[in-house]
C-alpha cells in the first residue's frame, strides 16, 4: 500500500525538483501526498518531525541540493526509533 504512495512521491519530486529547489533552496522537504508539507536542515530531523504527524512509510524525505543527481536517489528502509 505505501510502496505505491511512495513511488508517486518521489516521481512527483522528481519530476518538479527544479522548482522544489527554486523555492525551498538546500535542505530536505518532506513529501506527502505530492505536496512539500515540510523543509529541514537534517533527514532525522525531518522525519522525527512528519512521524508525530504522519505514519511512517506514508511520506517521503527528500535532499535538495544543487546536484540534483545527488538528491534523487532513491533508498527503501524500515525505520524503527
């Protein structure tokens, strides 16, 4: 179920990261339901931060930076805190 939402987010992020990047400059968003709901200086903040308000596995932390083949790879985990 989530693997789906998953991939869509990150195919969304994919597809708009020039202007992603325009707008949220280097940090990592958060990506949810193909929307930026959040910006964050580190990953664990990020998701330490969407889990309290999200289900883990339902949203998608991303890089930006000016590489953007540095940003867009892509790496499945479980999370556990």
């Amino acid at each position: 179920m989530y693997h789906n939402k998953t991939m869509e987010n990150y195919e969304w992020f994919v597809k708009n990261y020039n202007n992603i990047f325009k707008e949220y400059g280097e940090c990592f968003v958060c990506v949810y339901n193909k929307q930026i709901v959040g910006k964050f200086k580190t990953y664990k903040d990020g998701v330490l931060k969407m889990s309290k308000k999200y289900e883990l596995g339902s949203f998608l932390i991303q890089r930006c930076c000016r590489d953007k083949f540095s940003a867009t790879n892509a790496f499945v985990s479980s999370v556990n805190f």
